[in-house]
C-alpha cells in the first residue's frame, strides 16, 4: 500500500487568494507543518525555520519568489477555510483534525 506524502495530500486544496500570489500555496502549507512539527510556535518562527532550511525546502518546492515571510503566512492562513485541511488528512476520518489556526486569530494577527 502506497502512503501518499504531504504534498499530494494538499496539493488540492482551494487557494482563496486573489490573482496576486507571489507563493504557491503548496509551499506555504508544506513549510508551515514542517516548522510546527519542529517547535515553531509562532509566524516569525516559521519564517525563521524556512530561511534556516531553505536549500531542503528547495529540494521539495518550487519557491519561486523564496521563503514567505511571516506577514505573508498571517495573511494566507487568515484566508483559509480553516475546514479544508480536515478534509484532506487521512486521519480525519478517525476522529483526528489538523490543527489549523482560526481566521480571527490569524486576523488578529495581521492588524485587522
């Protein structure tokens, strides 16, 4: 049985941004489970742990513009439909849910 990677599980996921996106969502989503699942607790600290390992990011995504920065991780997360990953973990159906933040605290965050 062949496991599907992070990637493929949500690669599918609607992007809710405008035409001007300068990241691919694929990225921000992969970067931001890797740095949680290695300590990061905050947006800072994502973009910390990105431009850490940049060159093995690289080796997985595209980044065509580089590494987000943490104002860009606020505003995509504040924009998410915090369901959508649910939807795609394979754990869902269990009972287990990826903990996404919510968009007001995300929006908070960002000033609004």
């Amino acid at each position: 049985m062949r496991t599907a990677n992070i990637i493929d599980h949500f690669a599918s996921m609607p992007d809710p941004r405008e035409d001007n996106r300068r990241h691919n969502l694929i990225d921000i989503l992969f970067i931001v489970i890797c740095a949680t699942m290695c300590g990061a607790e905050k947006w800072e600290d994502v973009e910390t742990f990105a431009k850490a390992k940049e060159r093995r990011l690289g080796k997985y995504l595209d980044l065509p513009r580089g590494i987000p920065s943490h104002d860009t991780f606020v505003r995509v997360f504040a924009k998410l439909d915090p369901e959508a990953p649910n939807e795609r973990y394979p754990g869902a159906a269990d009972g287990k849910r990826v903990g996404v933040e919510s968009r007001t605290d995300a929006r908070r965050a960002a000033g609004g």
